[in-house]
C-alpha cells in the first residue's frame, strides 16, 4: 500500500492555519497538483469537492472527495471519490515552536493491476505531502 507523509511548523497561530487548509478552496494556492477546485455539497464533515488534479501529460484527472473527519483546530481527514487512485489523506494540527506543527499523510489500497502504479503512485504522493513547504510560504509571506 502506498503511503506517504510529512510535516512542517508553520509560524501562525492554529486556529488561523486549521481554517485555511479546512477551506479547500484554497488548495489551488498551495498544492501544484491541484488545477480546479469548489465546494459541491456540505460544510464540514460530509462535504463534497469537486477537484482537477494534474495528470500524466498535463491531463485533467477528476479527483472529487469527501470530507469524512473535521475536528475543529486538530484533525480533517478526506477520501478522494473518483479517479484511477481513490487515495485517503489526513491533516493533523499542533502548536509547536509558537507555530503550528502542520503533518500531511496519504495512502492508497490498490488491488490488482492497479499493483503495479505502486511506484508511481508512491511519487506523486510524496510530491503532494512535500507540499507542505508551499503551504508554510503562503501562510507566512
């Protein structure tokens, strides 16, 4: 199973970082693998975005997800509803530094022929995680 996770103090308060990640509509300023994305149904625990993520070749891929774990200033958690990998991710939240100790995981099931996307589906995994780095820049600029 493919898994991948990181994490980053980011200099702001919590409250301040937990809202911004919790509004995926601001995915697209942080995460590069994100072309499109909106809210299509719900707040919270439950809701439903619609997402582009850039595919092999520059494709569009339809990666829509459910937010399926919201506990305000701590924990999301999201299952992605569409595309060839149906990863699952997680956002934890901590002080830390004075800051707020952000940590990004995902993992994938993948059965079958799908076994052998193992490697790269590996990579672009490590890839979003890593972009956490992006997410401390846009907080903190």
């Amino acid at each position: 199973m493919p898994a991948a996770e990181n994490s980053i103090v980011v200099n702001r308060p919590r409250a301040d970082v937990f809202a911004f990640v919790a509004d995926h509509e601001n995915d697209v300023k942080w995460r590069p693998g994100v072309l499109d994305i909106a809210r299509a149904s719900g707040e919270g625990q439950g809701a439903v975005y619609r997402q582009g993520m850039k595919g092999p070749m520059g494709k569009r891929i339809d990666a829509d997800f459910e937010v399926t774990a919201y506990q305000e200033g701590s924990h999301l958690a999201f299952r992605t509803l569409g595309g060839p990998v149906q990863p699952e991710g997680s956002y934890r939240f901590e002080d830390a530094d004075g800051g707020t100790r952000v940590t990004f995981a995902l993992n994938a099931n993948l059965s079958g022929p799908q076994k052998l996307m193992s490697p790269m589906v590996r990579r672009s995994m490590s890839s979003q995680v890593g972009a956490l780095e992006n997410l401390k820049q846009v907080l903190e600029g």
